[in-house]
C-alpha cells in the first residue's frame, strides 16, 4: 500500500500564476558544446549545462519549467535521448548527470522561484536490444506478466486496442497487476520526495485505464497536466481529467486550431469555436490547461508558418501567436528556441541543439517581445481575470481579459471596430508600443489599426 507522505509541493492552483519554459535536457544546453551532428542520437545536454542556463530562463521571464523524463533509459540506447523509453525508474539517466546533478538543478531553480515539471511516462517502457519481446534490459518491471499481451493499436477508435495494446511498439504495462500499480504509485511520490519537482507532466494518458487514474489521484495531490491527445472535441481530455483523475491537460483541440489559422491562413472561426466549448466544457478549470503553439511532438510554429507565407510575414505571425499565447486564459508553455526564432520539421528536427541552433541571445527580437509579454502576465492577475470574446472577423481577432487587457491579433486584416470593456472615455495604449494610444468612446468602442498585421495588447494608460 502507498501511503501519502509529508511532501513538500505547491498547491496545484498556484500553478495558474507560472509561465512554464518546456526544453528537452539533451537538446537545450551542453557542458561541451559541440555541434551535433545526429539528431536522433544523445547531443550532449545534461543537468549540470541546464543549471547553468537558468538564469537565461528567468530573464526571459518563465517561472517554471518541464524538463525531459529523468529515468534510466532502456539498454541505454542513444536512441533514447528524448527519455520515453525507461528502464530503471527509480535511477537517473547517466547520459544527463547525477541524482545529484538533478537535484541541484532543482534546488538551483527553486532559488530564482522556478517551478519544475517532471515528465512521467506510465504506460509503457522502452525494447531491448532483442527486439519486441525482449524485456532482458527493464529493471523495475522485468516479467512477462508486467504487461500487457503482445498487440499493436491498429484501430485508433477502440478504447481496449488503445489502452491495452502497444503504442509503436512499446512494452505496454498492465496496471490491473497489483506491483505494477504499486511500483508506478511508489515512483511517483518518490519523485516528489526525493528530488524536490513540483509538479508532473503525464505522458500518453489515454493510453492507461481510468481505474489507475483513479488511483493516481488519491496519492498525487500535486498539479499533473496530461498529455490526452485529441485534436478534435473535449470529451476524451475532460474524461480523463474528471476531479478524481489526472489534475489537467494540454488543450490540443485549441492548438490545432490555433495552428490552423496562424500557420494555414484559416479564418478566425477555430479559435473562436475552441474557445467557446472549451469554457462550455471545462468551466473555471480551463485556467490549468496548457496553451501552447508547438512542443517536441510537432513541426515548429515558424516552420510551418514560413512554408505558408514566406519569412518575413511568417514572424509577423509568430508574434501573434506569442501575444495570444501568452495573454489567453490557461497556463502558457513555450517550446525552448521558440525565443531564438529556430525552426524545425517533424521530429527529430524540431529537437534541435539549442547551442547549435540559435544560441542564447538575450537580446535577439523575439525573446525581448516573449520577455516583455511575461512581465505583463506577471504584473496583471491573469490567473483570476475572466476572458471574453470580443469583435471578430475572418483574419482578426480580440478578445480581453477582465476589463484590463484587450489583444488583438492577426493574420491578414490590420483594422477592426471593437467594443470593448474599457470604461467610456478612457485612454488606452499599446502595451507593446506605449507611444500608441487612443481615447474610449461611449459603449467601450473604438477603432483598432495594425501596423503591418502585427498584434496590438491595449491596456488603461495607467497600467503601462
């Protein structure tokens, strides 16, 4: 039996104040920094380079961070650089560092007020050498009996194919054994209690049985957001995050969306729609989502932006998508080197060496306009300050937070007629360029112009 001990972590509703900086450990930063020359193989980051950089992630503004899983990985393989594939749960990576390495990390961050997210993978573990049924190399889980039956998810839309069959041909464990749930729930505190996380990001959370979330729960107090892909409704994620199950999600349903308009050119209509059922569906809890615009799992924003418009206009569409990224209501998360403009197809490509790829100009553009838009989420309350719908056409769109911020964002119209929650008569000015400002008319309303699409935050004058 798990017992709930005396662990040190934050309640998870304080998580609605952080701005989390997602980065992969072996990709992010290095203690040689060579440069890499196979992405799908280890690249050299550790925890020990990770420490180094955190200042970097402070003064870009984020206050906590989701670093790659942490565990032994299966034969060691170099393959397994990403840290999906674990062996030993309950031992470091040595490609990464030491316990201690990691938990000076963390004790490192905890100084500058960063927050960290343990990535957590319950559903499988990764081969051995001897293929699909060598199971030679996995420490904490080591028996047949550990698993599930040898399948393969062929039918995307059976729920016993997905939760009980492997996903790409990973062992899948079966947590109706008995040790199996043990094991993964001892883990999980473990991980708490002995290195000092504050929270968990789930991995493949619809790939595991409603009964073992239901376990989770009562011996992980924590924030846990889950990653429950599914791109198109809300049922799956609000049932596998129902309150005696994982605490939240990622909102992926609005990520496609959102990506469909600012990286295709689709209208508007998506990001209002998601927006809507999202706050249907969810209600208060849509303040724990995660918002984000790209991750390790996807073709990077400007990568995609750029096959669409071309350069220049494809970072005029990434500062549209930081501005509502980091102004919508949810928890924001930014893939590393987004700040660095770094491109990047499918995986591995959109994991490439942050060293390699862009470095860590403080000064470049999109990390001071990222840096600028964490001061105002810092400065303003975004964590209880409702979000409502404002004017809305084809390729803009508004939307503001409380009667305190209205964004606008674009990605292709530069003028709109908004009525706002602005008090009548009041002077309202560009967040993001102060020297812009106009007068409220009666009702709320005034007319917003674009400087070449590019997004506009308008705030009360006072607030600048």
């Amino acid at each position: 039996m798990i017992f709930l001990l005396a662990l040190n972590y934050p309640a998870a509703k304080e998580w609605r104040k952080r701005r989390v900086y997602q980065l992969m450990t072996d990709r992010f930063a290095a203690e040689n920094e060579v440069a890499c020359k196979d992405l799908r193989s280890y690249c050299g980051g550790t925890w020990k380079a990770l420490t180094s950089k955190l200042d970097y992630i402070a003064e870009l503004g984020y206050n906590a961070i989701w670093i790659s899983p942490h565990v032994e990985q299966a034969d060691n393989s170099t393959g397994s650089y990403h840290g999906y594939w674990n062996s030993d749960f309950f031992a470091p990576n040595p490609f990464f560092g030491t316990d201690d390495d990691l938990k000076e990390m963390i004790a490192e961050a905890h100084k500058r007020d960063i927050w960290v997210l343990s990535d957590m993978i319950f559903n499988h573990v990764g081969n051995c050498k001897g293929g699909y049924y060598d199971l030679t190399c996995q420490v904490t889980f080591p028996l047949d009996e550990h698993y599930h039956k040898t399948c393969d998810i062929h039918n995307w839309e059976d729920e016993e194919q997905v939760m009980n069959c492997r996903l790409a041909g990973l062992p899948d464990l079966n947590q109706s054994v008995p040790y199996v749930t043990e094991k993964l729930l001892e883990w999980s505190t473990r991980t708490i209690e002995y290195y000092g996380f504050d929270g968990f990001r789930i991995d493949t959370v619809k790939h595991v049985q409603h009964d073992f979330w239901k376990k989770f729960n009562k011996v992980a107090p924590w924030y846990s957001i889950g990653e429950v892909y599914d791109i198109e409704n809300y049922n799956n994620i609000k049932a596998f995050t129902a309150p005696d199950e994982v605490y939240t999600a990622f909102n992926y349903p609005f990520y496609k969306g959102l990506s469909d308009v600012m990286t295709r050119g689709n209208g508007f209509w998506d990001v209002s729609r998601w927006f809507h059922m999202a706050q249907d569906t969810f209600g208060d809890r849509v303040r724990d989502m995660g918002i984000f615009i790209d991750n390790h799992d996807q073709a990077r924003f400007l990568e995609i932006a750029t096959m669409t418009y071309g350069a220049p206009t494809a970072l005029i569409m990434l500062d549209n998508a930081l501005v509502l990224l980091h102004t919508w209501i949810g928890i924001p998360y930014l893939y590393y080197g987004t700040e660095q403009d770094m491109m990047g197809t499918q995986d591995p490509d959109c994991r490439r060496p942050l060293w390699q790829y862009g470095g860590y100009n403080t000064t470049s553009e999109r990390y001071q306009l990222i840096k600028k838009l964490n001061a105002l989420r810092a400065n303003m309350p975004f964590d209880t300050l409702d979000q409502s719908e404002g004017a809305w056409q084809d390729h803009i769109y508004t939307f503001m937070r409380g009667d305190r911020v209205l964004s606008v964002i674009s990605n292709g119209q530069s003028s709109i007629k908004v009525q706002s929650r602005f008090p009548a008569n009041a002077r309202v000015c560009d967040y993001l360029e102060p020297s812009h400002c106009v007068n409220v008319g009666s009702g709320g309303a005034f007319d917003v112009v674009l400087n070449n699409n590019k997004p506009r935050i308008f705030v009360k004058e006072s607030d600048l």
